[in-house]
C-alpha cells in the first residue's frame, strides 16, 4: 500500500496490565497477574498489530510504596519484556521506559540498540530523569538528584547513546571471506566523550539497524521537560488533560522545535486516551457517572500525592482550601504538580475537589462510537495532536475501540487499514537519521590507533 499523500493518525497502546486505576483489576475477565505474565502483554500486542496500530508502550519506574496503584506494585522490566514481544509480532513499534538518572549510557545504547536488530528496526526509547525522589535510596544515593540536573544529565545521556549507536558505518561489515575481511576497520569510530556527566570511550559493540536508530520519546511538562522533549524527541506522550490545554501543549512543543531548527513535523505528540464506549452517549454518560461515584477518596488523594512524592494529603481538612504547599519539595514530577497547584489556586478548589480531580483519569473521550471518533478527529484536525495513546488494561473496552472507533477513523481516511511500513520510523514517518560519520575520512591518527 502507497504512502497516503495526507497527515495521517499516530495510534499507540499503552499495554498496563492489571491497571494504573482504582478499579481495572477488578474486572474477571481481566487475568489478576496480567502485569506480571508475558502472554497477556504478547496476546495485545498482537491484537494492536492486527488493527495496524503504530507502537505499544511499557511504561516503567524504579520506586513503590504499597500504596502505589496494582499494575506497579509487580510488573516485568520493560526491556526483557519487548525482546519476548519483539519475536512475537512482525509490524508494530516497541517502545519501552529507561531513566537516564539511574542508569549508565552505554547499557542503554547496547539494550536498545539489540532489541532494534531483535525487532528489524521496531525500537522506541521513551527517555525519563524519574521523578520520584525516593528511587535514590534504590540505586545506592542518599538524595535525588535535583530537577535541573536531571534534565541536564538527560540530555548529555541521549547524545552519548546515539553516538554510540553511530560507532558503525552503515557499511562496515564488508564481511568478505574472499579477502578475509569481516570488517572495515576506518569505519568503526570510537566516542570518547567527557562531558559533565558522563565518559565514555565507545565504540558499541553493535551495528546499526534498519531504521538507523531507535526512535526517541519523551514526556515532561516543566519548563525543562518541555526543552529537553523540542530538543532530543522524536514522539511525546502527554497527558492531554483537556482539549485546550492539549493543543496549547502542541503549539508550544513545535513553536520550540522550530525555533532551534527542527523540523516540528518530526515530532509526533500523542496524548493519553482512556475512552468510556458504549451503545450510546447517554449509556457512556451513566456509566462514567456510576465510575466517578465509586472512587475511593483515600486512595484519590494518595494519587494526588503521587506527583508530590507521595505527600500525605490525609492531614489536611478535605473541605478547606488546597494546602499551601510552598513548603513542598517540587522535586519530583514538577510539571504536573505544578499544574495542579496552579489550576487549585485559580479556580479556587478545596482539597477533595483536587483529589476527584487530579488523583483519577477523567476520560474526555465518552459515547458511542461514533462520537467518540468524532472527538478524535476533532482534535487530531484542530492541532491539538498528531495521535493517541489508549491504555490497555481491561479487554472489553480495549475491543470496542478497536472493533467499532478504528473502522470510523479508516473509513474516514484518517488512520491507516494496513501498514505501509516494517520500522517504527516508517510508521511515524521520521526519517533515517544519518551516521555522523558517513562521508567523514578517518585521521591517519584515528587509523594508526587500530
């Protein structure tokens, strides 16, 4: 099938087991051990496949309480995870988390850069500096590192790890028994990078794959998150609140990709999708109606607390204002504590009004499917995104979307009915990023020191 000559829907699924909710792992027909069994994770990557979806997302974090929400508390790392999927699919795009706050580069140039060849060019990097301040104490660090760090660490990280993923020429390998050259040894380069945060000599010991390099990901909406992602990605997940703060999200992200020279086309934003379908507008209504009324207020304001570091919001009175927190660290998801504290302030919110808030998803995506499609397109057609990412617990849902919202979307010409591509790159239409090096001749230094 031919390229479509128009802008076409990105559509991710973030595959989270028995749920980042209250209430998904609840569900008998949803396997209470889903996060932890690499079936159920092999069986919707294959449903997504099928529906010709472009990536599926594990997402990760290296720090709990047992407060922390079911699909947490006991999951698989990410990495090990889509290498069993990776040999389980042909088409879709894997795309797993790793933190450059607690992890060295060159692991993360060789763990990506195989799961790229175990994929055929399938790979995704969603890079996060963590932000839970309580990971230190899990990687030998008595403090977190501050949030300027991170960001600053963050961004030395991935341009160690893509020049270590350039250490080949595409044409390296000449692998010529005749002459009994394997490789061409001008075109291994090594790195040796210093930096502020990291040295690292190279070269990796791993070619480069079909797509040239994994591609990059990045969700952050500091001020800082929101640099570092114009800078380094290549896709953006977002929380997509709403529809307005959704495409000022948007507006903003590639007005800053532009202004340093990127092209903004060649960042895809893709916002969280978790849609109530049913029969008909009013059912879906009743139905996230009779969800709301369920939650539980405790574990609402755990949640809340999340983007706090897990502040205890249970001390303060839940009908008074919302606390004055100019005495908590911000040090942990800045971004979206910062957006709370704002929008509390300005719509002048108590403290259980901002936990029914800000502590469950409320889904912006509710009615038949017709209307649901409606709501996509209208936000994909207004610039508000390039594309969605639904989240994947309980498979009712997750077949609706895919059985009766994706044939609107096709029929409408909005979203593909088959890929045209094998890579992830080619499904977002990114480009091959060239080597560094091609076209450069090495020094006879360079050359001497082989």
């Amino acid at each position: 099938m031919a390229d479509q000559p128009h802008r076409q829907l990105h559509l991710g699924a973030i595959l989270e087991g028995v749920g980042a909710n209250q209430s998904s792992w609840l569900d008998p027909d949803l396997p209470g051990d889903a996060s932890i069994d690499i079936g159920w994770y092999i069986d919707q990557a294959r449903l997504a496949e099928a529906a010709a979806f472009d990536l599926v997302f594990i997402v990760d974090s290296p720090y709990i309480t047992p407060d922390t929400a079911p699909h947490f508390l006991n999951r698989l790392e990410p990495l090990t995870l889509l290498s069993a999927v990776a040999a389980s699919t042909s088409r879709i795009g894997l795309v797993g988390t790793l933190t450059t706050s607690y992890w060295e580069p060159y692991n993360v140039a060789r763990q990506f850069g195989s799961l790229d060849h175990i994929s055929h060019g399938r790979a995704g990097w969603s890079v996060v500096t963590t932000g839970l301040e309580g990971a230190a104490r899990n990687y030998g660090r008595e403090e977190h590192f501050a949030h300027g760090v991170r960001y600053a660490r963050a961004r030395e990280f991935v341009d160690v790890v893509q020049g270590l993923w350039d250490s080949y020429e595409d044409d390296a390998f000449p692998r010529d028994r005749a002459s009994g050259t394997f490789l061409d040894k001008a075109k291994q380069h090594r790195l040796d990078h210093k930096g502020a945060h990291f040295s690292v000599a190279g070269p990796l010991a791993l070619s480069r794959s079909r797509q040239g390099q994994p591609v990059i990901f990045q969700a952050g909406d500091s001020d800082e998150g929101r640099k570092l992602g114009a800078q380094i990605a290549e896709g953006i997940f977002t929380i997509g609140a709403d529809f307005d703060s959704a495409r000022a999200y948007y507006a903003d992200l590639k007005a800053r990709a532009a202004a340093i020279g990127r092209n903004p086309d060649h960042i895809k934003i893709l916002a969280g999708l978790t849609p109530i379908i049913a029969d008909s507008d009013e059912e879906a209504q009743a139905i996230d109606a009779a969800g709301r009324g369920a939650l539980d207020l405790g574990k609402l304001l755990v949640q809340l607390g999340r983007a706090f570091n897990y502040h205890d919001f249970a001390q303060y009175g839940l009908d008074e204002p919302f606390p004055d927190l100019s005495g908590v660290t911000l040090n942990s998801y800045k971004g979206q504590a910062e957006r709370i504290i704002r929008t509390a302030r300005d719509e002048g919110l108590t403290l259980r009004q901002a936990a029914y808030r800000f502590g469950d998803w409320r889904s912006q995506f509710i009615g038949s499917p017709e209307t649901v499609a409606n709501e996509i397109e209208r936000w994909f057609s207004e610039g508000a995104v390039d594309g969605f990412l639904l989240q994947v617990t309980r498979p009712e849902p997750f077949r609706r979307f895919r059985e009766e919202v994706v044939p609107i979307l096709q029929a409408r010409g909005l979203f593909r009915t088959e890929y045209a591509h094998d890579t992830l790159r080619g499904h977002l239409g990114l480009p091959v990023p060239e080597n560094r090096y091609s076209g450069i001749a090495p020094s006879p230094a360079a050359i001497a020191a082989e």
